[in-house]
C-alpha cells in the first residue's frame, strides 16, 4: 500500500499545511500573513540558492551549459514573449472585463509567470531520483533565467510608465541583459575569491570558518542585489568559485558543518515557503476571470513544450549525447513554477497595476497546477516511459584515475590534431589554477597538492570514518573488501619486526594504559553524561559499563592484530585511517622524516571512550613495521597521553609535547565542532583499502 | 600507402571521418612533417602545447605502436609513420553516430578501450600488473615535482586493490591477483560512457595552431 510521501510530494503537503493554516487563523477571525516580498527575498530565497550553487555538480553543469544556457535564456524569452503576446490578445477580445490590460502589462504577467522555478523544480525532482544529465539541465535552466527574469521584469515594469517605447530603449534593455547577468556573476566571482583568500588565513580560527562562506555569499547576493544585478547568479557563482579553494583550506569539521547548516536552512526555506504560499493563497485578494486563468494555464503549457521541442532540436545538432524525446518529455514537464513569481507579483505596485490581483490569482492557480498535477504525476511518469535513474555510483579511486588520464589524452589528442577544442581550454584553465591562483588561496602546502591525491586522501578518510563507525560495533561493513596488499603485491615482506625492542611486556603495557584509559573515561562518563545523571543513574551506567567492556574487549583484540602483524608508513590507507579525529585535510606532505605527526585523539570526549592517543616517541622506538626494501620506516607507537579533565575546551588546551606537527594537529582538534568523535574501534587493521 | 599532394581516398577508414576532416588532418600532418611524407617521434616535439602533458611519452608512444594501433602485421615500434597511420589513430577517437545499433555500438565501445588499454600496460602482455599502474599514476602525478613516491605507490596500490576487489570480489590471504586483464578493464569502465567521452570534436578546425 502506497504511502501519502510516496505519491504526494512534500511541497504539495506543504501547501496544503499552509492552506489549512490560513483557513484556521482566517475562521478565527484574525488576518493571516501574506508571504512578504522583502523576506522572501532577503531572508527565504538565498538558502535555498547558495546550498545549490555550493554543491553544484560542476562537471556535469560545465559539459552541458551551452545546452543550459540556450534553455535558459531563448526559452525563458520565448515563453514571455509567447505567452505576454497570447495574452494580449485574449485581453483584447475578452470583453469589458480585460480589455484595459495593455500589451506591456501583459508582457510583464508573461515575463513573471514564465520563469522556472528553482525552489519548486528542487522540491520535486529531489525525490524521483531521475539520471543526472536530466537534473541537471531543468535545475540549471531554473537557475540561470534569473537573469532573464530580473531583466524583463525591471524592463516591462520601468517601461510600463512610459508614454512610449522607443527603439532605443529596447535595444538599451537588451544590452542590460548582459550587464545583469555578466554582473551578477563578476560580483559573485570577487566575493568568491575573498572568501577564498579570507578561508587561507583561518587556521587558528577553525570555528568561525563556516561563518565566512555563508556571510561572503550573502554579501555577493546583497550586493548584486543592491545594483539591480542577477542575484541568483551571483549567488551560484560566488558558491562555485569558492568552493574548491575553501574545501582545500578549512578543517574537515567545519565542511562538515557547512554541510549540515546549508541543508538545514536550505530545508527550512523551503518549507516555510511552501506554507507561505498556502497561506497566502487564502489570505490574499483574489480576482477570479475564468477566460484569463484558463488560457494562461494553458498557454504556459504550450508555450513550454513548443518551446523544448523546437530548442531541442536546435541544440541536438551539437551535442554528443543527443537528447531524446522521452528526456524531452522530462525538461518540458519539470517546468515548475513557484513561489519567485508569486513574490514577484506581488512586489507590483497597485497604482500602476490595478490588475495585481487577478495576475495574482493567476499566478497561483499555475503554481498550484504545477506543483500538484506535474508534481504528483511526475513520478509514475518517470516510472512509465523507464527514464534513465540515478545511479548511486560511488566515486572510486580508478574512475578518477581513468578521467585524468582520459583527459590528458584528449587534450594531448588536440593539441596533436591543432584543434583548440574544449579539451584544450579546460587543460589551460587548469594549468594556470594551478600556477596562479592556487597559490595565492590555498594555505600552506595543500596549494601544491595535485588533485588526485586530494581526492585520494578525502576518500581514505571517507573509508575510514565509515570502517571506523561501523567498526565500533566489531562489524566490517562490506563495502570494505577483504582485499589487501598483500593479494595484490605478494612481495611485500611478511612482518619480521625491524627492531625486536617490541617485547611482550611492551605490548603488555600498552594494553594496561589502554584499558586504564577506557576504565577513566568511563568514570568521567557518570559524572559529566548529563543524560546519566537525569536517567536512573545506576541503570545507564552499568548499560554503558558493560557497553564499554565489550568495546574494550573488541579493542584489545584489534590491538593483538595490529601489534602482531605490521602497520604501514604514514601514508598508506591504514595510517591515513588513523587519522581521525585529528585534521586530514590539514595534513602536509611533511620533508623531514624524524617527526612523525602526530596523531590525538582527544579521550576526554564522552562518546569515544576507544578514542586512542597515538604520540610517535622516538624514531627508534617499538617498531612493528615491515622492512620495506628501499625505504627506512619509522615506527609508530601508540602512547596514552593525559586525557584532559573534563569539560575543559579543546580550544585552550595545548598539546602536550611541542613538536610542531603536534601543536598543528592540537589546533585542529581545537575546533570545538559537534562533539561524536568518530569511534577509534579499529585503526589499526591493515585492511586493503 | 603513400601520398603525394593529396590525401589518399578514405577506402580503409570508417566512414565517418568526412572527405573535409581529412583536408584538415592531411594539412596539420604536413605541418608536423615539414612536408615530409612520414612523421618521426621527433616532429611531435615542436608542438609547444603538448610539453605540459603529462602522459606525453605514452601518447607518442602509442602513435608508433605498429601490432596494437597501427594494426600491421609485425611487433614493436615504428620509426616513423604516414598520414594513413596517423588517420588510423584519429580515427579511435572518432565520435559516436546516431544510427549505431548495438553491436557496432559495443564494437565502437570496446576499440576505444582497446587502445585506452594498450597504453596502461606497456608491456604489452595482456595484463596491467601493479607494475605498470604505479607507473601510470606516476606519470599522471609527474608535473608536482615534490610529491613523495610513497603518497604515488600506496595511491596505485589501492586503487589496484580497489580494482581486485570489482573484478574478483573476495579474496582469500592466499589468493594473488595478477594484473588487470582487458575483461576486467571492460568491467572498470562500465560505469562510464567511453563511446561519447572519447572523442575529439573535428567539426570545426578552421584554426590549425601553429608549431615551431
């Protein structure tokens, strides 16, 4: 039995919420809300935005924009154009009623009303999963004609109070179309690169390295805003260019954080909006005429399908990938409209739009028939014709060495053939990123990193935190294979320990400081858990007691494996492994090698009692690594250092021996971020991957 | 065969290399060849753009591949090569038509990979061994002069494992995974549309850049 969520989307449950909503606080006597332009503008729309603009599938986008643009902004005009013409005309010959509505009026409601949405289209086609290339060109087409939107609107709405209209004006509005959109993105470019620039410098201040992305992204909106430039666009280029540069210099919590904030805010715009409009829906003054609210409708479905059909089969001559009638179909049908041409509307002034509230209404009933109709039935569409799905395909190591190396051919490829082609830009294009720019905004040694093994270590540490929260429970998950080094290289050596210090009292030791230290922790457990000491406290503690004994236990064992069989040099996925906790993407390939990082794990932290501090001693200290035949390795010993009392702040606590590479990883552990440390069950299992 | 000041008719080659595109890589080949009638290794040196390439020696390389790419009779390298060898290594990167069915398509799909094949495994033996993937990471990696040989090897070494792993599934302790044969090279790349990335667009090359 279908479920409500699977065949309503949210944003139709939404409306209803708000519909209901408005209805309530209407029989009770009071007036409900309107949904404000300012703070739908200001407050609600940008969210929304920049989380799309910051986690753009760039690839994907860059491969198709020229389709995306031409979609954008010739569709957007023909819709207009199509639709204000149209409507013209039914004004004309549709009585007494309409007949005063002038053609620029008529102009302004089709420019308005032509626009897709990028609020609805997100809402909706986050839930039916359809392959990327579709997604991204509706999501992508709703975003760039803002530009159009903006243009037209302040056009038609500016000329609306003129007595004529003049060649020159029509000319000067087209070449603003340029100003606003090229606008929009320079200012959106500048203040990407501030933040990225600003982001170099945050290394002591990891906290508030999340506040820097958010409030340079507003300020790129704002300001494109302020000018009467495409804020949309400012907003997803300032998210774009940043992004890369941002990534590269702040600590894995903060990205983390970025994430989490943008999802949630995005989140709750997006619902507020959706009730909004129910709201207003009741609240608001409606002008019911049959003849104009039908033949829009039905003139904005025309005019959508006429205009994909027609453009498709202009952009099919260049593209590889053609696009076929079902995907199509699919572009035609994702032309949702929504709350921006509502807030738009809204905006216009009575007194030279006496009309407002019947566009008004209008607007609505197309809204309301988009997100509904199209959004309801998109899904089992999608189901019916087999349009293509998402394929949760993880990015993997191979692929990203496979399209680096497929990229350097083709550009190779080009470069023989003379033809500067799109291989050959895009080569260029990187090549001075990375000469110039990644130098001037990326900190420290990470500006020389090549892409691959950035990507390299992000997926390592992707692993790891999944092995390692998983692991806790001693279970591997099995998107771990059990494939290791030593199926694929037989040659390593076996382990024969370098040094044979490592006795078994040593290893003994080590797992007495070990369970000293779990047993402390859970001591500190009782007295700073503030659920234990609300819940019954000698039944939650002795659940955790015995919780933790078991983990202990699991530890130990682990610990058995890894100090019998050998570990690898810092940079292998085992050590990269053990890196939680403290910063991975702070890492610096280091030169010198007689100072080991690092690597603290904080254990006063309530949640990971496994939490292990590993402090290298001396480079001649226990060993347990393989003599790997060209390179003399140093060992890694686990050492516990003092947990810090509890409910001190990482912030002022520094670390306890002054090596530089270990104040750095204090430092990064000084980032006060959401406090589960992921569990440290199993560092050291030298897993293959 | 050989040409004189005309390019030789396309009888050999795949029909979707147009009378026009030949015009234009007939040209760009006298322009590498200094009006040579062959092209040697070094003649690709004077383009200046494919110095920062760094996979460079590979690309060369397999331009002289006379078994793999070049599709003659005997092994090894050649010294030097005509411009219809050179058309029939611009052919691989040919785009994919409309009216392909599938078998021609999985045809298409599997020449490019082919050739994509023959330039990992250097040996030529039929087999990406970890060998032979260090060293292409290696070379990917080549232009960041400072960038440790550990960080390179365990990079190859997992995405080898990873490799094993997609191809073989579980491994016993005991079980040792050879290399990468092309079947399980097919299976790495299903994920991803060769037929339309491969491809260099040759619709419009009015401008030919020059080479010193």
């Amino acid at each position: 039995i279908p479920s409500v969520s699977n065949i309503v989307p949210e944003s139709c449950l939404l409306i209803v919420v708000g519909l209901l909503v408005g209805g309530l606080i209407k029989g009770v006597g009071q007036k409900p809300p309107m949904l404000n332009s300012d703070i739908f503008f200001l407050f609600l729309l940008p969210p929304i935005i920049l989380d799309a603009g910051y986690f753009l599938p760039l690839r994907q986008f860059t491969e198709n924009l020229g389709t995306i643009l031409i979609f954008a902004v010739v569709g957007t005009l023909w819709n207009a154009f199509f639709l204000g013409g149209l409507m013209y005309a039914v004004c004309q010959l549709g009585g007494p009623g309409l007949n005063h509505i002038s053609l620029l009026a008529n102009l302004l409601f089709g420019s308005i009303i032509s626009a897709v949405d990028p609020v609805a289209v997100l809402a909706v086609f986050e839930e039916i999963h359809i392959n990327e290339l579709l997604h991204i060109l509706v999501f992508g087409e709703s975003l760039l004609n803002d530009a159009v939107t903006v243009v037209l609107y302040h056009l038609f709405e500016e000329f609306a109070n003129f007595e004529q209209v003049t060649i020159v004006d029509i000319i000067l509005g087209f070449l603003s179309f340029f100003v606003v959109s090229l606008g929009g993105v320079f200012v959106g470019v500048i203040y990407g690169l501030i933040a990225a620039f600003t982001s170099r410098f945050t290394s002591h201040i990891r906290v508030i390295e999340p506040l820097f992305v958010f409030l340079y992204s507003y300020m790129a909106y704002l300001s494109a805003e302020l000018f009467h430039l495409s804020g949309i666009m400012a907003l997803i280029a300032s998210g774009v260019v940043m992004r890369p540069y941002v990534e590269a210099n702040i600590s894995h919590k903060s990205h983390t954080t970025i994430k989490y904030f943008l999802k949630m805010w995005s989140s709750v715009s997006e619902t507020l909006i959706f009730i909004f409009l129910g709201v207003s829906t009741v609240a608001g003054h409606h002008y019911w005429n049959w003849t104009f609210v039908i033949s829009t409708l039905l003139f904005c479905l025309i005019a959508r399908v006429l205009g994909v059909l027609v453009l498709t089969w202009f952009i099919n001559k260049f593209r590889i990938v053609k696009l076929t009638p079902k995907d199509q179909f699919i572009i035609a049908y994702g032309g949702l409209r929504g709350a921006i041409a509502f807030s738009l509307c809204y905006l216009l002034d009575y007194k030279h739009f006496g009309m407002r509230d019947m566009f008004l209404t209008a607007i609505i009933t197309v809204i309301f028939f988009t997100v509904f109709v199209q959004g309801m039935t998109i899904r089992p569409l999608v189901d019916l014709l087999a349009v293509k799905k998402k394929q949760d395909t993880k990015r993997s190591i191979n692929e990203e060495i496979h399209t680096q190396f497929l990229d350097h051919l083709l550009t190779g490829i080009e470069d023989i053939c003379g033809h500067y082609g799109h291989h050959h830009w895009k080569d260029k294009l990187n090549r001075f990123n990375k000469k110039y720019v990644k130098k001037c905004l990326i900190a420290g040694e990470r500006s020389k990193e090549p892409q691959l093994i950035a990507f390299y270590h992000k997926m390592e540490m992707k692993q790891a935190i999944e092995l390692v929260e998983s692991g806790g429970i001693g279970k591997i998950p099995s998107a771990v294979s059990t494939v290791s080094i030593q199926n694929i290289n037989p040659k390593t050596l076996p382990v024969k320990r370098i040094l044979p210090a490592l006795s078994k009292d040593k290893e003994e030791e080590i797992r007495k400081i070990l369970r000293n230290n779990l047993q402390k922790t859970r001591q500190r457990l009782r007295s700073y858990n503030r659920h234990t000491l609300v819940a019954d406290p000698y039944e939650e503690a002795w659940n955790q007691m015995l919780l933790r004994r078991q983990k202990a236990r699991q530890l130990e064992q682990k610990m058995n494996n890894y100090l019998t069989v050998p570990a690898h040099k810092l940079d292998s996925p085992t050590m990269s492994r053990a890196r939680i906790g403290s910063d991975p993407l702070a890492y610096e390939p280091k030169a010198d090698s007689e100072n080991l990082p690092v690597i603290t794990i904080d254990l006063a932290s309530p949640q990971s009692p496994e939490s292990v501090d590993l402090i290298n001693e001396e480079p001649k200290g226990c060993g347990g690594l393989p003599p790997s035949p060209e390179e003399d390795e140093e060992g890694l010993v686990m050492q516990a250092k003092e947990p810090s009392s509890p409910g001190t702040d990482d912030v002022f606590t520094p670390g306890t021996s002054d090596s530089p590479s270990n104040q750095r990883m204090m430092r990064c552990l000084s980032d006060p971020g959401p406090r589960p440390e992921p569990e440290e069950g199993e560092p050291f299992i030298p897993k293959g991957q | 065969g050989s040409l004189g000041a005309h390019p030789p008719s396309p009888l050999s080659l795949p029909p979707t290399v147009t009378s026009e595109q030949i015009e234009h890589l007939h040209r760009r080949f006298k322009q590498l060849s200094r009006d040579q009638l062959t092209i040697r290794k070094e003649n690709f040196d004077s383009i200046p753009d494919l110095e920062f390439n760094p996979i460079r020696g590979k690309i060369i390389h397999a331009f002289f591949d006379k078994r793999r790419n070049l599709r003659q009779e005997s092994d090894g390298l050649a010294d030097e090569i005509n411009f219809e060898d050179f058309l029939t290594i611009m052919s691989y990167f040919r785009p994919i038509e409309m009216n392909m069915d599938e078998e021609q398509l999985d045809r298409f799909r599997k020449e490019k990979l082919k050739f994509l094949f023959h330039m990992y495994d250097s040996d030529h033996d039929g087999k990406i061994t970890l060998q032979e993937y260090r060293n292409v990471v290696e070379e990917l990696l080549s232009g960041n002069p400072h960038l440790e040989k550990e960080s390179v090897r365990s990079i190859a070494d997992g995405a080898m494992m990873e490799a094993a792993s997609i191809c073989v599934g579980q491994m016993g302790p005991d079980q040792v995974y050879e290399g990468i044969t092309f079947e399980d090279f097919l299976k790495m790349w299903q994920g991803i549309d060769i037929e339309t990335k491969m491809h260099v667009r040759f619709l419009n090359m009015e401008t030919i850049a020059h080479c010193y």
